[in-house]
C-alpha cells in the first residue's frame, strides 16, 4: 500500500493534506504539496521501484535532482 502513496493521488493526497499530481508511466509530470516540487516519473516498476525527476519549485530552472525510491516487503504488514 506504501507504493500508491507515491503513485495514486488521492492517497497522496490524504497522506500530504495538499494537492498532488502523479503517475506511473514515464515522461508523466508529477508535482507534490501544491506545486512545490514538480518534476517527472523517469521510471516504475509496479509496487517495487520508482524513480523521478524532480526539483522544488524555488530552485533555478535547469537544476533538478533524481530520487529512486524502491519498495520490498519484510514481512505481514511491513514495507521497507
């Protein structure tokens, strides 16, 4: 379930209290807590991997870093 909290916007949203916009496929823009970091999905694998583009909206154009974020079980209940 961590997985959609990246990927599915109304439970980002729930998660954030703020406006999101995301997605799964690559070249998709992405923007997180109403527009303060925006970016692009680069790449996802369903429920393991996620990787973006992104940069805070206050940061010079053409500045921008990368984020992997990868998701492995651990057990009943736990993501890691």
């Amino acid at each position: 379930e961590i997985f959609e909290c990246f990927t599915v916007p109304p439970k980002a949203m729930a998660f954030t209290q703020s406006q999101v916009k995301l997605g799964t496929e690559p070249g998709a823009d992405m923007m997180l807590f109403d527009g303060s970091i925006v970016g692009k999905v680069l790449e996802c694998e369903a429920e393991s991997r996620l990787v973006w583009e992104w940069r805070q909206s206050s940061w010079p154009d053409g500045t921008a870093s990368k984020c992997v974020l990868t998701f492995s079980e651990q057990g009943a209940g736990c993501t890691k």
